[in-house]
C-alpha cells in the first residue's frame, strides 16, 4: 500500500473554521491541504462523505501506570484506548512505582513507549524534597515539564518542604505543572469526618474532605510561588470556582506564564452524581458543586482555563469497587473524553471549534510542542475523523481501558471516533485497533 494517502471529501475543523477541504499525507506529515486535490494512482484514497477531520488530541496528565501498576493499565493499553478516543499524543505522570526521581528512571519509561505505545509520547519528571539537582538535569527540549505534587501522592513524592518548593520554584527554566491540594487541611477534614461519621464515612463527604479551601490554598501558594521567582507554571484539574480567581485572560496564551487545566470529569459530575456512581467518580481533586462544575466550564470559554484533559487513572474493578476510603482516587477517561466534549456542543454549551481549541491547539502553544496539534501543511498528521451521524452506548463490551470499566458505562454519545491517524498511519478503524505502527516522542521548541 502507498504510504502517500488522500483523506478526501472531509470538512477540518481548524483553528476557528470549519472548511471542506481534501487532506494529502506523506511520510507522516501533511503535504497538501485543498479542496479537491485529484489523485493520482498510487495514492491510498479515503472518502470521508462529509465526516468531521480535527487535528489529534494532545492530553496533557495521564496515568498510564508502567511501571509497578500494571495490573491497572500500561502504556501498550492504555495508548490503545487513547487514539480510540481520538488522542494522538500524551503526556504521563511520574508517581509510577518507582517513582521517576531520576533520569535513569525517565528514560526507561521513554524506552518502554518506543516499543508500546500507539501514540505519541512525553513524560514528566517527578520532584521530590531531594531530588532538585537531579531535576535540573532535566533536558526542556525532549521532555514536556517538571510534575510537584503539592498534594498527597504514592511514595516519596509529596513535596511539602517550603525550602525545596523555593528552590524548585526559583531554579527550574522549563515548565512546571503542579497538583494542589494541602495536605495538612485534608488531613484534617478526614479526622473531622471520622468524628461525624465512625469508620463509615460516606463517599459523598469526598467533596468537603478535599475541600476548596484545601485546593485554594495550595493554588494560591503555587501562584505566589511563580510570580515570585517567574516561574512558568501549570496548575492540573482545577475543581473549585473559588481557584478561578487566580487566573486571568489578559494577554494570549502564548504570553501566559500561569496556564490552568480542566478535566473532563469536573465538567461533566457533580457531587450528586456521588449517590448514583459513588467510588467510581471518586477523583482527587475532588467532584464538587454543581456552581463549580459550572464556573469550571465558564472559565473554558472565557480562557481563563487554557487546556481540557483526562487525568486518566486507571485502577482494577476490584480496587474500585472497595469502601470510601480504600477506595482509590482516580478513573479511566481517554476513551471517552472527546466524544464528551462533542456531546457539549451538540448540547449547546461549547462550540466544536473550542474544543478543539483546547484539546488539540491550546496544548501545543502551552507545551510548545513541535510541529503537532494543527491540521497545517508540514505538520505530522496527527488526525481524528467524527462521524456525527452516528452515536454509541459506553458499555462494557466496547471499553478499551486494561481495567475494564468506566464512570460513563451506560451512557450515550452522539458522535462516535470514525478513524484516528498518528504520524501520518491509521491507527484504529471503525472500532478497530490497527496495529503495526508506533508513536514518536514529543519535541518542544523552548
């Protein structure tokens, strides 16, 4: 087969406009952009019949969990599920097990992605309260940032030294993106609800012990951290309107020196979906108000929020389905989180332009990634095409995740992923996987 393939008879949704316009890929990359490019008869020729073609998801905080957690998921399956659902490219989270506190440790998980993973790759760094100097070693054109979790994590990964956060702070150039709750606030609202309740606390108290002051007041000691020292800083899965203070829309992203994420989960749920969905909507941060949920996505479209990921988090059925507080925080969402968003703009709520502005073009800018999340003449085609003529239940027969499950079983979506391209190959077709290919490690341009 020719590795020259036309996407022929598609409408791109790109950079605010839709436009039916035929796409011409080449070595990975795309060559030509036109509205009706003729073929010639080597050409591998795809009708898309009018079907939607948007640049590839790049999500910017996953759990892949390899290595150490891999009876949760690994990079082979969970990048699987990710270009189902339309993500081309991630960016995973170092509290593995062990933890990567080192550049040895970087680079075996870098290792294991060149020879698993269907999409396109980066991973953070993880900090700890004496890892600085090994920080620092820390090359910003091959590796997407420097992850503090300002907030309880696995292992020796909590950073609560006042003295290393400066440090931090003060001598990290690339950029850092931060977890912010503050544990001390936690610790205590646990021991308050232990009081109220006994042994048996009630998932729907999740919300009040990973309170918004608690993610206020990490948030805002983050801020003033990197205004003090001029950091470039990325606060993960804002939950709370009261955080939204703290962020501006000033100035174009390009220019920001603190960005802000949304995740799916906290613009969808509300702390009453706890008494349907219970521990399998349990996230830390956590699911909060609705007047949350909807300040959250307020902030999307008045870019006070500059980017929309998964934070996907698998764990096992059996894991998830303990009490309250064995339960772990987190779920599995980059399967599903595209076609949530697109559900949004069939609702009314968000146009697709937006979306793809923040799941695709605004993580570009933000990570200054290399040649990727725009559907553009010498970019890598990284490519998704929507059928939104079709729809599909999330149930277990068509779940993709290694744990088997998903806080949207059951639920309908008005759009399916028709098709996923990564560097130029198809990768999943028509509910297929098409293996064969692998993803590249993500370069920035700092």
């Amino acid at each position: 087969m020719s590795n020259i393939i036309l996407l022929k008879g598609g409408i791109t949704v790109n950079e605010g406009l839709k436009i039916s316009q035929d796409i011409l890929i080449s070595n990975g990359r795309i060559k030509k952009l036109e509205k009706d490019i003729t073929p010639e008869n080597n050409w591998n020729v795809v009708c898309l019949d009018g079907k939607l073609v948007l640049p590839g998801c790049i999500d910017d905080q996953v759990h892949f969990r390899e290595p150490g957690l891999t009876h949760k998921g690994n990079i082979h399956t969970e990048s699987r599920a990710a270009v189902a659902g339309g993500i081309t490219s991630f960016m995973e989270m170092p509290n593995t097990i062990p933890n990567v506190l080192s550049q040895e440790l970087l680079q075996d998980k870098y290792d294991i992605a060149s020879k698993q993973s269907i999409a396109n790759y980066s991973f953070f760094m993880g900090a700890s309260n004496d890892n600085v100097e090994e920080v620092l070693k820390t090359n910003e054109h091959n590796v997407c940032g420097i992850k503090i979790f300002m907030g309880s994590s696995t292992g020796n990964m909590l950073v609560d030294n006042q003295k290393t956060l400066n440090n931090l702070f003060s001598r990290v150039s690339m950029l850092i993106a931060t977890h912010c709750e503050d544990e001390q606030i936690i610790r205590n609202n646990i021991t308050a609800a232990k009081e109220k309740y006994g042994k048996n606390v009630p998932i729907s108290e999740h919300p009040n012990i990973r309170s918004e002051e608690a993610c206020y007041v990490s948030s805002s000691m983050a801020i003033g951290l990197a205004k003090k020292h001029g950091t470039r800083l990325h606060i993960l899965h804002i939950s709370t309107a009261k955080e939204l203070e703290l962020f501006d829309n000033a100035v174009p992203l390009r220019e920001k020196r603190i960005t802000a994420e949304a995740c799916i989960h906290h613009l969808w749920f509300t702390q009453e979906n706890y008494f349907q969905r219970g521990v399998f909507i349990k996230w830390n941060p956590a699911v909060k108000k609705k007047s949350d949920r909807d300040a959250i996505f307020q902030a999307v479209l008045d870019n006070k929020i500059d980017v929309i990921a998964t934070d996907h988090a698998p764990h096992s059925l059996e894991e998830k389905s303990q009490s309250y507080f064995k339960s772990p925080s987190g779920g599995p969402l980059v399967q599903h989180a595209l076609v949530a968003m697109l559900q949004k703009v069939k609702e009314g709520m968000i146009s697709i332009e937006r979306v793809v502005e923040k799941m695709a073009h605004a993580p570009s800018i933000l990570f200054q990634i290399d040649k990727r999340g725009y559907i553009r003449e010498g970019y890598y085609a990284d490519l998704v095409v929507v059928d939104p003529n079709q729809s599909n239940i999330v149930t277990k027969e068509n779940i993709l995740y290694k744990c088997g499950w998903s806080p949207f079983e059951g639920m309908k979506f008005d759009n399916i992923i028709h098709s996923t391209y990564v560097n130029g190959n198809l990768v999943y077709d028509k509910g297929l996987i098409v293996e064969g290919t692998k993803g590249q490690r993500l370069l920035f341009n700092r």
